[in-house]
C-alpha cells in the first residue's frame, strides 16, 4: 500500500541517465500528440507559436510539430500510430499505454522531474503517488472529487450553516425538503438527488463511514472489500434512511446528469454534487438564468463517526496523461518544454488561453473574457502557480482547495486480466444489492445473502488475491 508523500528518486537512476535539466539551453524537435490539439486547430496553432517564442527568449531552440489524429476513436488511432512504430517524442494517453509501457517505449519521468525548476513544484499529491507507482505517465491537473454544493440563499434560509457533521448534513436536507424554499406552496422538493448511481453521494460520505479504501481490514489480520464491509452496510443504512424520509430523491437511481442539474436549478431539489470546479461554474451560470443574483456554497465534507474526507484516490496509475518516448533524441527539450509549461509564463499562457480571445491587458492588469470558459489547458494546471487574478468564483476555488485538504490515498491495485470477470460481477452485484437495500426492496436483515452472493459472483477469488499483493 502507496504511503509516501513526496517524490523519491533513485540515485543510480539519477546518476545513469543523461539529464538536460531545463535551466541549460535546448535544442531540437518535439513531436507531439494530443486529442483535440491539431495543426488545423487556429487555437492550438497560436499556443504553440506562442511558447515556441518564449523558449527561444530563454535560449530554447524548440520547435514543436503537432502530430495530427482524429478526435472520434483517439485512444485505438494512437495505438495503431505506436505500434506501426511511429513513436512521437511527447505523447497524451487516454488508455491503451499499459501495453505500450511493457515494450519499454515509456520513459520513467521521475529522475528528470526531479532535475526540473518548475515541473517538480506543480505535481499535486495524488500525481507524486501515482508516479511512484506507475512512471510513466503524468497528469497534472487537479483532482476531480464529488463535492456537493447548495444554493447560498437557501443555505441562509434554513438558519442552519454549513453543515460540519453528518447529523448537520441531514438537519439541513430535512429544512429544504420542509420549508418551501422555492415558494411554490407545494411540498415537493427533496433534500439531494444524484446523477443515476450513488457514487456522487459516496464521494464525500465514503469516509463519514470508514471507507477510507477500497480494502479495509477486517480485524482479524486479514483484508475484505469495503464493498462488503461493515462499513459499506452502516453506510447505506444511512442512504436507506434518507430515502425512507424523502430527503433523497427516489428517481436517483434513473435519472442523468442533466436531468439532476435541472432540478437543482428549478428548485426540486436542494443539494447536488460537482465532479469539477468547472461544474460549479456552469451550475452558478444556469442558476443564474433562472435565478440572477444567486450564489452557491460548496460544503465541506461532513465528519462522521468514521471520519471525514473525500472519497480515497485509486493511486496505482494515471488513467490518462503524457508520456515521453524511451526512443526520443530529444528528450532534453520535451523536459524543457514541460518545465516552461509549469513556469509562471508558461501556467499564465495555459490557464488564460490567448490575448484578445481569452483575455485582455490593461496595462499590467488582466481582464478575464466570457471566451475563457471554452478554453481548456492542454499541458498542465500547476498545483504550485497562483493566478493574477481569481480564474473561479469562489465556490469553485474552494473546491480546488478541498481536493487537496481532503485527499486520501486508496490502496485499490490492478488486477490481472483473467480476474476481469470476477470484478465486473461483483460490482454488478453491489450495484444492484445497494439499490435494493437503499430502497428498501431488501432488508439489511438480508446482508449475509448479499455477502454470500458478492463472493459467488467471484469476491471470494478477489480476496484471496488482495491478501497476497497486501500482506
């Protein structure tokens, strides 16, 4: 199980390869491929000539050639690209890189993090954890984490605050269920809903119950899933409490995202959870078209009789992010490259996207534009790098804080592929054990069948195997 909390780099590591370091003068080609990054693009084409210049200002002879694939079906046209042995020296993945990386065509990023002036300061932790365990490919972009947020007016209705415990939590979606805060004289708004699972309420209750992890022990020195978990159980005892007393939308289950924000905005329902902080943003923006002037809160995860956090990171590996070709000559610029895109110049380039489109200057001042909202960083979002000026509203920049406050390491790991069935029925079975318990069409008097059906579905074999990787 991953506990460090900083990189580590091995000095033989370090000692064996050759270095640039992004404070030397480079030189060279960097190829690279990235979804929806594209010479045809005008955008794209203009952030590059940009950051061309700049290195060339600092003494970087860099030239980048953006290699160009279809948006529709990325991942399979890339590894077709790869495994023709066309290997571009700078590369973004959206899966498929396992297969790529056991060819030993990946680069190890660590040693040449570690020799960089601004790369080294921007990872975030869940990125540090990550690459100590799978280095080959890196992402630094801010976590996305289910945290839920609630109209600011109706928060001061209630005369309750944010909620600091879980107890508060249910005090406050009991008030909105019964105060009428939409003044339509009908009772028939609920106090949460979600977006068609329970995930984005395990997202900041998770931890409220002791699921701090994926494998939890079982206090007899050995590890059970926290699918099964006594955990699990207290936790949807609690769910199932919500959904008894109508503070818990009943259509949770078969409703989308959209259809979840639409009630949120027409005032059916108080609470909704946000996977980004770019949600927050839209959700304050559509609020405001229905009502102008209003706010939203995002509340913190409440504390509960396990503790308190965001629902625990699977740390094994980035899911998705740049690679460097074990092949590249040019190894040396691609890490000047991504040091600049970290420095100040580089992170104001990334995150305020291109003069008169994006934003304006005032002399040394910035003025943000409506167009920022469509522009998305390519390379990184800096955890170190603190804008000019607020990029977020600050619903949004707390979200951003509470990714970091509230981020807890998983100890969840990949299994091998002939295991691909056993987890796929299992969390079938959870799935549809969960609901049913949630609802009520099944009594908790009824968790050991549920247990006994996770294990047939093939939990059993899971166990076995999670007790041999972390014993």
């Amino acid at each position: 199980m991953f506990t460090k909390t900083k990189l580590t780099f091995s000095a033989a590591l370090l000692a064996s390869t050759c270095l640039g370091g992004a404070a030397l003068a480079e030189s060279g080609t960097v190829r690279m491929v990235l979804k929806d990054f594209i010479s045809t693009n005008p955008n794209s084409v203009a952030h590059i000539e940009r950051i061309e210049a700049a290195l060339a200002e600092q003494g970087h002879d860099i030239d980048i050639e953006l290699v160009d694939l279809p948006a529709s079906g990325y991942a399979d046209a890339l590894g077709i690209m790869l495994l023709s042995g066309d290997i571009p020296d700078l590369i973004y993945f959206q899966g498929g890189d396992r297969k790529i990386a056991d060819q030993d065509v990946l680069e190890d990023w660590r040693p040449w993090i570690g020799e960089t002036e601004y790369l080294k300061d921007a990872l975030y932790p869940h990125n540090t954890a990550r690459l100590n365990n799978y280095p080959f490919l890196m992402h630094v972009f801010p976590l996305r984490a289910q945290q839920p947020v609630v109209r600011t007016d109706w928060l001061d209705a209630t005369g309750l605050g944010a909620p600091a415990t879980v107890e508060d939590y249910t005090a406050l979606l009991t008030a909105i269920r019964d105060g009428d805060l939409d003044g339509d004289g009908e009772a028939n708004t609920f106090g949460t809903t979600a977006g068609g699972s329970l995930k984005e309420l395990n997202g900041y209750l998770n931890p409220a119950f002791g699921i701090t992890a994926t494998w939890l022990e079982d206090g007899s020195g050995g590890w059970t899933h926290s699918q099964i978990s006594d955990q699990e159980r207290d936790k949807l005892t609690y769910y199932n409490q919500l959904f008894s007393d109508g503070l818990l939308d009943p259509e949770y289950v078969t409703i989308n995202w959209e259809a979840k924000e639409d009630r949120f905005y027409t005032g059916r329902v108080g609470v909704v959870s946000a996977s980004r902080p770019s949600n927050v943003v839209v959700y304050q923006t559509k609020m405001n078209t229905v009502h102008p002037d209003t706010t939203l809160t995002l509340i913190d995860p409440p504390k509960g009789p396990g503790g308190q956090g965001l629902l625990a990171v699977d740390v094994s590996k980035e899911s998705r992010g740049w690679a460097m070709s074990a092949l590249s000559k040019n190894k040396e610029a691609v890490v000047a490259l991504l040091d600049f895109m970290a420095s100040p110049e580089g992170q104001f380039m990334e995150q305020f996207g291109l003069e008169g489109i994006h934003h304006e200057m005032e002399g040394d001042q910035v003025k943000v534009l409506p167009e920022l909202g469509s522009w998305e960083s390519p390379f990184m979002i800096s955890a170190s790098w603190k804008p000019p000026v607020d990029l977020f509203p600050a619903p949004a920049a707390k979200y951003l804080e509470n990714t970091q406050t509230y981020f807890l390491p998983d100890n969840a790991f990949a299994f091998p592929s002939d295991y691909a069935a056993a987890v796929d029925a299992t969390t079938n079975a959870h799935n549809e054990w969960a609901f049913k318990f949630v609802s009520g069409s099944a009594s908790f008097d009824q968790w050991d069948e549920y247990v006994a059906a996770w294990k047939a579905a093939g939990g059993k074999s899971l166990i076995d195997y999670a007790g041999q990787v972390l014993q």
